[in-house]
C-alpha cells in the first residue's frame, strides 16, 4: 500500500524530473574539456617568426604591458554597399499601350500591279475616310505609289505567296494592335462603317472566321472556307493560333486560289470553319451583275450588303459608294426625325412645356450676349449683292461660295414651305425681298429670309403672298483628321530681323527672351538679321548703326557662356520677307525649323513647343495669331499704365490680320520657292510684294494652319505698312494698325470729348 502510494505521488513529477536530468547531461556534452593556460600578462605574444598574434576576442588590456610597443594596429577603410542601378522603368508613349487597349480593325486590301493605280485608288478613296488603317498588299509594284496609299510589295506575282506573305506581314506588324482584321480584294466594295458596325457587336476572345462559306473542290480537306471576293474577316485569336503552323501550310496545301488556300490552313490547324452568322450577327454580301446599274436595285440583300463584288472598273466603284452614301443618309434622318419627336413629347411634361424645346430641335440655343460689344451683327443681302463687304465697303457683288450659299438658302426654304403646305397650295418664288444672315459660334449660320410667292391652290387659282422664313445651317460634326507624328524635340532657329528703327527695341527682347529661353536651356537658336540700306552698308567699317546691338549681344553671350547668338548682314533697297529668307535658307540644313519673329515680340517656351507641334514638315505650316497691345495712349488714356499687361480685351487684341511671325521648315519653304521661280522670272517685283503667307497659300500644297497664340505677345508700336506690297497685304496691313490703336469704347470717349472741346 505504502508503494504504490509513493508511486501514485511521485508519477506526476517523474516526467519534469527526467527533462531536468537530460537537460543536464547535454549542457555538460557541449563544455571543452581542453584547459586553456591561464597567461593573462602577455596580451599580445611573438610568433616564431617575429610575427605578431592578434589578440583573442576574449582578452581584455589592463594596462600598459610589455611588448605593446611592437603593436601595430590595422585601420580599415570604409566601403560602401554598392547599391544595384535601379532598373529603368519603361512607360508607354500612349495610354491605349500602356493600358494594353488595341484598336477593333484592320483592313488589308490585296491588289496587283495592274490594278493599284485604277481599282485600288478607287477602293482608297472610298473607305480611307472612315476606318483608321488600310494597308494595301501587291506582289509587284511600280516607283511610284499612289498618293495617301500604305502599300506593302512583296516582290512576287504568284497568288498564295502573296497570300502568305501577307498573313505573315499581319503576324510581325499588326497582330498586338488590332482584334479583328479584314481582307479583300480590290475588286470588291466595301461599306465602310457597316464592316466596323459588325465588328464593334463582336466579342475579341472567339477564334472567327466569317465571310460568304464556299465548299472545298477536290483535296481531303472537309469543310468550308470564306470566298475572297467578297472579304473575310479574321479574330486575332485565329490567326495567333494559325502562326505556328504557317509554314506547313505554305509547303504542304497546294491550292489554286489564296482564299481556298487559307481556307484549308484555317480548317485543318483550327479546325474552324468559314460561317455566314456569329452571335446573331450576319455578314450580308450581294453578287453584282454584269452592267448591273446599283441605282436600280432595290433588293433587301443589296441594301444591307456588308460587300459588293465584283466591281468592274473604278466608275462603278464610286456609283456604288454614292448610292450606298444616300441609303445611310436617309436613315441618318430618318433618325433625326425619331429623336426629334421624342424631344417635343418630353419637352410637353416640362414646367415650360414646349416652350422649353430650343429651335430647331436639338440644336444649342441661341448665342446670349453679355455686353453690347458681344452682339452678333447681321448681314443684309440681295438675290445679287450682299452689303457687308471684307474691303468696307457698302456694297459689293455675290460671288462664289456666297452667291451659292445664297442660292442653296431660297431653294431649301421653297422646299420646306410646300412641304408644309402640300397639297393645299403649290408656292412658286418670284423674288427676294430681304435676306439676312449671322454666324453664331454656338449654332451655325442663321438666315432670314421675306420671300415674295406666288400661291396656287388647287382650282388653279393664284395669289401673291409674303413670307419670312426662319433657317439654320448647322456646324456639322467634327472630323478627327490624321496627322504624321512630331516631337517636342526639334531645335527652334528663331530668326529676328533688325532694321534701324528697330535698334531701340532690341534691348526689352533680350531681357524677355533670355529669362524664358537662356536660363531654362530652351532647345532653339536666335540668330540676328540685320538689314542695311547701301548707303548704311558702305559706312558699316566705320560708323556702324547696329554696334550698339551686337555689344549686346556679345554681353548676353559672356554671362550665359553656353549661349550663342549667331547674326547675319543683308544689304538691300527694299527689305521683304522673301529676300532675306532666300539667304537664310541657303546658310541651313534642309530639315531646320524656322520660326519667323519680331523685336516687338515677347516669346515663351509654351509658344516654341506649339511652333514645334504645328510645324510638320512636308504637311503644315503655322502662321500663330500673336495677342497685340492697344496703344497705352488711348487704352488708359487718363489712366497709370499698369506694370504688366495682361490678356484681356481692354489691353488688346488677338491680331488676326497680322502674318509676320510664321513657323515653317526650310524644306517646305524651299519646295515653295521653286514653284515660285517661273512666276518670278515674268515678274520679278512678286519678290517684293509677296510674304511668306502668300507664298505658301499660293504656291504649295501645305495645310496652313492658323490659331491664336496666348504665350505670343506684342508690344504697341507705331508701324508704316510697306507700299511695296500687293493689295490684298497692305490691306491686311492697314487693318491691323486701325484695329490695334485701341478699344471701341476709349475709342468712343476720346472722340466724344473731341467733339465737346470743338464745340465749347
């Protein structure tokens, strides 16, 4: 009984006991039973060779022992962890690459040598303006390509090597950038916003393969391929799938036709076959008959046909752009019509009611002004005279787009009023009696029109009536054109021409330009023109009039050391832009980039930058709309004058008939000036009486591109206009010194008290 009561007491314990008894038996295990000599004196002890032992790092010093002179300690130097470079970030040009955003379609149109300059033209010009690339595939081409055309040669006529050649030309170019891609032959039509319609209700992630499904002749291929006259369209999923085995496909498919051949290359990698109809959608093609006229068909497969095929030549090929243009524009306004309607049913619930509804319907309100000063004006017109003249005068005849405007206005209003009163009577114009019309920038152009008809009811008896008309021609939509891709890069060559009433006013340009361009490193040159008259040029060595000017100059380039300010000298009778940019283009490259200033001119980085963006080589050039002072004599007249002046319409003006600063490059220029050469053969004062502007709207092709400029500003300074200078300049010369004297308002105060001080 005692034991097991021992037991019972001792059992709980034993396990702790037995951890306590292991624990001890390892701790002594992990002791060195190898006895150190206890030497504390010598710290540091002599090897055998006169070396020195480093003391242990349990030793501690106590003081001053013996041999402690032989110690020489060891200094370690501090180096730095080298850090990695860190690892440059790459960050797309664009959102949509970043982001990984691919655009819906590509079109591929295959042609040949033969029909690139008929067909294919005609196919470009039909579908370039609505879906954003078309790149056109050939085996051969000639030198010359057809202008705005994208055109791949591959160097062979045979039909499935150019097929292949094609689809791998998709693979290493286009295959990241688009979803869908669409192939067909130049013989085909193509309704361009009903393919993309298509395309746009299609999901990206399907293996497709969907055109007009033909059945495969011969071969052991089973199944149905898309015919190539009337277009095909390709998922980028299928043809990802399809480029590792490409290359089997062109070595083992013989076929005759390169759509049979894909077709079968499609079918036996994909196992995918040709389809009519995808997730409801269908992909509708009409067959064209032989002289068929496209005016006289009227079946339901021809007016919802995605493609027409085959298209004989390219008269045909416009006929059928034209019709199918006219079916898209009646629905247009078949819809125009819906959403108006529903606009007046809405409107009626308003608090308003259908006061509420602008006119016309769906169109922006009238222009409210907030001062007088913002009235529109209207011009008053006649059948043949309109009476607000560009040259100020009274009266002045119809011409041209105004006379056709005029035109187009009566005839659509006789339209709408039998419209309105058909078949009750039958209204004929017998003349106009008033017209009026106005721009308003939020509406478009507004007409009035006081028509005197004739009314015929229909017992055939007639009157004469008036009526005033109420008409609107909207701004249509806006077009996003296509433009060649620039940079910011691009150095800026300033050119300042100095004349000697200019000297005084080359100090103020130094110091604005030097704080925005030479102590931010601006990227551009400023180069000096300084024109002589002869009598001034012979006594340059000796009395010169610019030298004031260029110790100026040399003074700017000593305390910005980096900076150089290059200058030429040009001697003539009669300075014009046009002689002394033939003498600067000479001395530049080819690709130099001008921009055209004036010592009157205050410029900003923000300005060089927009001279770079608007300036494309071969494609623009950019004539900036610069912000002009009023004269402070008359602007604050019995006012101080402010420090700075700021944009606002009580300082100044944007000068819109001003064109002496222009930004253009020296290639376009020269390209300009060489049409110009036989004109100035006949009439050498052309040099004389033309600017830059005219040479470029007169003598190129370039887009000229004019816009105001809020980082381009010009001091008042009293200026003669040239009277050398054709009619139309010195007019626009005139103009701007009139319109830059000051505001109409100080401009009506001045001469009111004028007139008291006349008549007291």
């Amino acid at each position: 009984m005692r034991v097991g009561r021992y037991l019972g007491l001792v059992r709980p314990v034993g396990p702790v006991v037995v951890g306590i008894s292991l624990g001890f038996t390892l701790s002594l295990l992990s002791v060195s039973w190898v006895e150190e000599p206890c030497d504390l004196d010598p710290v540091v002890t002599l090897l055998q060779d006169g070396g020195v032992a480093a003391r242990k790092p349990s030793s501690i010093s106590t003081g001053h022992e013996e041999g402690n002179e032989n110690f020489q300690p060891r200094i370690l130097t501090y180096e730095p962890v080298q850090q990695a470079q860190p690892r440059k970030i790459f960050r797309a040009k664009y959102i949509s690459t970043e982001l990984g955003i691919r655009e819906r379609l590509f079109v591929g149109i295959l042609t040949s040598k033969r029909t690139l300059s008929s067909l294919a033209v005609a196919v470009n010009r039909t579908i370039s303006h609505h879906l954003d690339n078309v790149v056109f595939f050939t085996g051969a081409r000639d030198r010359k390509v057809p202008h705005g055309m994208f055109v791949v040669a591959h160097g062979d006529e045979r039909h499935i090597w150019n097929m292949y050649q094609t689809i791998r030309y998709i693979l290493n170019h286009f295959i990241s950038e688009y979803d869908y891609f669409y192939l067909a032959q130049d013989d085909t039509y193509t309704q361009a916003d009903r393919i993309k319609a298509l395309v746009g209700h299609l999901s990206m992630d399907r293996l497709l393969y969907m055109g007009s499904p033909e059945e495969f002749v011969g071969g052991q291929t089973q199944g149905r391929y898309c015919y190539g006259g009337f277009g095909y369209l390709l998922s980028c999923g299928l043809l990802l799938t399809l480029e590792p085995f490409l290359e089997n496909c062109r070595n083992d498919i013989v076929s005759g036709r390169p759509d049979e051949w894909l077709g079968r290359c499609i079918v036996q990698y994909t196992n995918t076959q040709c389809v009519e109809q995808f997730e409801n959608l269908q992909y509708y093609h009409f067959e064209l008959g032989k002289n068929s006229d496209p005016s006289k068909e009227d079946s339901v497969q021809f007016r919802n046909a995605v493609t027409v095929h085959p298209v004989s030549d390219p008269e045909q090929m416009y006929r059928l752009h034209k019709h199918f243009t006219q079916i898209e524009l009646q629905k247009t306004y078949e819809e125009i019509e819906k959403l108006q309607a529903e606009i007046k049913n809405v409107s009626g619930l308003a608090f308003d009611g259908n006061r509420s509804a602008t006119w016309p319907i769906g169109i922006n309100p009238p222009f409210e002004p907030k001062t007088r000063f913002e009235v529109l004006q209207w011009d008053y017109f006649s059948e043949d005279h309109i009476y607000s003249c560009i040259d100020a005068s009274a009266k002045c005849e119809l011409r041209g787009i105004d006379q056709l405007d005029v035109a187009d206005v009566i005839e659509v209003a006789m339209e709408q009023l039998n419209r309105k009163y058909k078949p009750v009577l039958h209204l004929n114009k017998q003349q106009l009696l008033n017209g009026y019309r106005r721009f308003d920038p939020t509406r478009g152009m507004e007409y009035i029109l006081d028509l005197q008809l004739e009314a015929v009811n229909q017992k055939g008896r007639s009157g004469f009536i008036t009526k005033r008309v109420h008409l609107l021609r909207p701004l249509s939509r806006i077009e996003i054109l296509p433009m060649p891709y620039v940079t910011e890069a691009t150095r800026v060559h300033i050119i300042l021409p100095v004349t000697f009433q200019d000297r005084e006013q080359v100090r103020q340009f130094l110091e604005i330009y030097a704080s925005n361009a030479f102590t931010t490193g601006e990227n551009a040159v400023l180069t000096f023109l300084f024109i002589y008259e002869p009598y001034e040029a012979q006594q340059a060595n000796r009395d010169d009039i610019f030298a004031g000017v260029k110790a100026q100059i040399s003074t700017y380039e000593r305390k910005y050391p980096m900076v150089k300010i290059p200058w030429i000298s040009v001697k003539t009778e009669s300075p014009s832009q046009i002689k002394y940019m033939d003498i600067i283009s000479k001395k530049h490259q080819v690709d130099t980039l001008f921009f055209i200033a004036t010592v009157k001119t205050s410029i900003k980085s923000e300005f060089l930058n927009r001279c770079r963006m608007n300036s494309i080589s071969n494609w623009q050039v950019f004539f900036p709309i610069h912000f002009q002072d009023y004269n402070p004599d008359i602007a604050y007249h019995g006012e101080p004058l402010p420090k700075t002046i700021d944009l606002v319409k009580e300082a100044g003006l944007f000068d819109r008939s001003s064109f002496d600063e222009a930004c253009f490059y020296n290639s376009d220029y020269m390209a300009a000036r060489t049409r110009m050469a036989a004109d100035v053969q006949e009439n050498e004062e052309l040099l004389e009486s033309l600017d830059l502007y005219d040479i470029f709207m007169s003598y190129s092709n370039l887009h000229v591109f004019r816009a105001v400029e809020p980082s381009l500003h010009r001091r008042y300074s009293f200026q003669q206009c040239n009277p050398r200078l054709s009619e139309e300049g010195y007019h626009r010369c005139m103009q701007g010194i009139l319109q830059g004297l000051g505001p109409r308002s100080k401009l009506a105060m001045l001469l009111f008290d004028l007139e008291q001080g006349n008549s007291t």
